[in-house]
C-alpha cells in the first residue's frame, strides 16, 4: 500500500514536513512517498501544484494526502480545490489560537525559520563555527568559551551531535576525542584542560562492536578498529566518567536529535536559541 | 504582554517546537516566554508538569500555551486537567487520518527524530563528515562525490549552509572559497577541479557592507575585511556567476535554512533523507 504525501508551504516547508512526518510515522505498514514543495507563493505556482496533486490522484488511484504551512489565504483556496486529502495546520489552530491570545495573527509567511531575530540567528551561526574551530581536540584553548565539551573515544557521535546543538540551540559545543595518550597507569586520567572545565564536561559511549564496525568504514582490518581496542577503549572511557562522575549517555541506539535532547535535559543546559 | 509556551513531549519536542514556534511567529506584539520540556514519558514526570504549568498560570495571571505531541493517552489525560490552554497536535490530526488511511495508528513515541530509518539516518551522518571533510577547499579531490558545491567569496555563509543540508538533508555538501588567487588578468577564472564539475556548482553572494561587518569581527580593521575589498572580491564573484552560468543566490537577508530550500528548489537537487 502506498499513499503520496505533500508537504507544501509559502516558507521553507520545513514546519510541515517536521509536523507530517511525526504524524505518519504514527502509521506503520503504509508507504509513503514524499514530496516536499516550499515557495508556493504565487497563484500560478499553486495551479501548477494543484494539476501535480491531480494527476498523482489519478495514478495512485487514492486521494494524496497534503499537509500545509501555507499562510496567504488565497493561495490556500486555490489548494483547497484539489483532489487530495488536506492537513490545514495553520487554519486548525490559528482561530483558536487569536480567540485565546485576544489578537489577530498577522498572517505573514514563513517568519519561523527567517533571521527575524537577528542576535540570535547570529548566535547559531557563531556557535557552528565555534563548533568546527573547536571539533575533534583542534584546540583546546577556547574551553571558557563552551557551553558544553563532550568527550568520548573517536567515532562515537560527538562531532555531529556538538553540530546539531550548535545548529540548533546555538550552544558552544567543543568536543575532545579520549585516546590512549591520555592514559596513565593503565587508566585514563583528564587531561588539564579538561579539568578546569570539568563542569562542562559531558560524555558519549557507544556499544564497542558498533563502534568498530563504523571505525571499519573508516580504517579497515586496523588495530584502530578492531573489537578488541574497541571494547578496552570503551572499558577505559567508562570507567573515567564514573570515577570522575562526569554525565554520560549511550549514543549506540539513539539519533544526534535524541542525544542533544537527552543531554539539554540531563544537564539543566539553557539553549540560547 | 508576556504568554508563557509550553512545547511538551514523550519524545524529543522538536516537533511540538517546530510547529509551537511556526504558530506563534503569527502573533506579532506578543512576547513570549518558551519553556521545551522533552521526555515527559511517565506519569510522574507529567504530574511535576502540571504543578509548573498551574504555578505559571498563577504568577503570570493568564494560560500558558501549550503545545503537545505527546503520543500515550493516559499522559495526554493527565496534562490536559492543567490550567494550561492545550494545542493537542496528535489528537487533532490523528483520527482524521486514521480514517483518512484506512488504518488505526500505532501510537508510539517520537519515532520521527529517532533512527527508525537506519540507512537514511547514517547517510546524514556520513553526509555531515563529509561536509567537515570538504568545507573552505581543504580538500578538492573528493568531489566527484559530492551532491552540491557551494562557491563564493570568504566568510558568505557557504560553511553553515553545508552542515545543515548535510544534517538535514543528507546531501554531501563541498564548498570552496573563491580567492583573488584565483584570478587571471583581472577575472576569476574556475580551477581546473571546480570546471570538471560545473553542473554540481551553486554561487552565495552576500551584499559587500555585510560581508565587511562579518569578516571585521573576525580580523578588525585589515585589507580582508575593508569594505572597498569586500566590494572588489563581491563584484568578481557575481561576474564569475554569470558568466559560467552558475546559478547563484544572495545570502544577506535569508537564514541558512532558507537558503537550503532555496537551493534545492532552483537546483531541482533530490534530498537523500
């Protein structure tokens, strides 16, 4: 079974797309195909999404299911006409929404993912490069600057997840790879720049043989990534953020969405977005 | 006027944010006080939730807003005998779409930011290292690999906006910054490696007196950041553009995720995710 999904608005899309996807993955044992079109701001584009809409109806044979973030009233009506199956986000809550707030909504379009708030779209653009200048252990001397240091062994997560949250809640996140240089006397001890900003310090793990199956992709039939330096990394990392009681979750099964969230939670850490 | 928002989960909230804060942009003149409560997934959590919303209604005289998806009924329950006003997501659109479907929903938690889709999910990750990997020309052999080369002038937005179509998008994103290195006899021309995959190029151009302000915070009052340079380097860029043909954007007044949907939506580029 397969049904066409649209995910259309006047903006980016991007509201109506994150807001259809969590309802269709609601919906287990369908297929969907989607189609994401943004920029539907003028009548004559809106007509020539309506024929697509029309003749999708045709082909499928079962009405196209249309979720939309479009704001210009017009452009909606013209919509409205098709022959598909309309999710209207804006229209089901808006009214109830301006009966609430006592105030009309100004029904502009697609001010949720513009620079309408100038300082902090600088911010996250700031906290990206901060992100890139700071990934991976480059530098270590931008540590008071952070919100947030993860640490973990190598290929565990940590520089797409400080992406995410810089991205995203335009937080500070530098990041610094555990390794065997670290360790002294058969365990591994924090170095001092991590100690200083031990408050900040976050950690990853992840499961060793997953581990080593993606240091594989990377370095084949290495020492790196075989399962056995790959379990005594793990042991060694664990073992520090107990003793040192540093934070730390298992990133094995969870996305960089669901990591960035799970620490914001865990750490009480303001987003400044 | 000041409303307190509640954007509340069993999952990660990024939904219930996304369409919370899509929502609210529509209610100019209002200030709102945004509070994101993410794995509220037990009933004792959602209880310590219902104290903090009535506490708020109290001190701030007025219903909070809030916007919920979360997905188990018997936490849903609990949360709506607040004193809160509730923009129930799921309960809204989800019957209809049952019918809709001609199938019940499944009704469990926040599968839409988890890695439901291994593959599609490890393609952003690989995408987002790839987009580390090739980002400001440090490396120009990989890109026969790539989705997407963004080309413009120092410090125009190219790096943001590669992350976050890689994130987003799973699209493998280069960019190489066009210097007065590559200039011959008062023109830029394309290197040799950027000529070989023309059709995968996209300009960003960014107004000169911006440019300038960015690239002063960076290195104050030197040649790089002078406006007459930022002109200069400016012009050439656009000259290039329209010579080869490149298709190309202004980035000045547009965040990063609307420059992404811009690009795909000139380039007709698919995204992976």
């Amino acid at each position: 079974m397969k049904r066409t999904v649209f995910f259309m608005s006047d903006g980016t899309g991007i509201t109506a797309e994150a807001l259809g996807n969590a309802l269709l993955t609601q919906f287990e044992g369908i297929e969907f195909e989607r189609v994401v079109l943004p920029y539907i701001d003028t009548i004559k584009k809106a007509e020539t999404t309506i024929e697509r809409i029309n003749k999708t109806f045709e082909a499928d044979g079962q009405r196209p299911i249309i979720f939309d973030t479009i704001v210009n009233k017009e452009i909606r009506a013209i919509i409205r006409t098709s022959n598909g199956f309309p999710i209207d986000i804006f229209e089901t809550f808006l009214s109830p929404l301006e009966r609430e707030l006592g105030h009309k909504s100004s029904y502009t379009v697609g001010t949720s993912h513009s620079i309408s708030e100038e300082n902090s779209y600088k911010g996250r653009i700031d906290a990206v490069h901060f992100a890139l200048e700071n990934d991976d252990g480059i530098r270590t001397k931008n540590y008071h600057k952070a919100d947030i240091i993860l640490i973990g062994v190598s290929r565990c997560g940590k520089t797409p997840t400080c992406i995410y949250m810089a991205l995203q809640f335009g937080l500070c996140a530098a990041n610094y790879p555990i390794t065997e240089e670290d360790m002294r006397d058969g365990m591994i001890t924090l170095p001092k720049f991590l100690k200083e900003n031990k408050h900040k310090l976050f950690g990853l793990t992840i499961n060793a043989e997953n581990l080593s199956n993606i240091r594989n992709e990377r370095r084949a039939n290495s020492r790196y990534s075989s399962l056995a330096q790959c379990e005594m990394e793990v042991d060694l990392v664990e073992e520090l953020f107990i003793k040192e009681g540093i934070p730390y979750i298992n990133s094995t099964y969870f996305s960089i969405e669901e990591i960035s969230a799970k620490i914001l939670n865990i750490t009480g850490i303001e987003r400044k977005n």
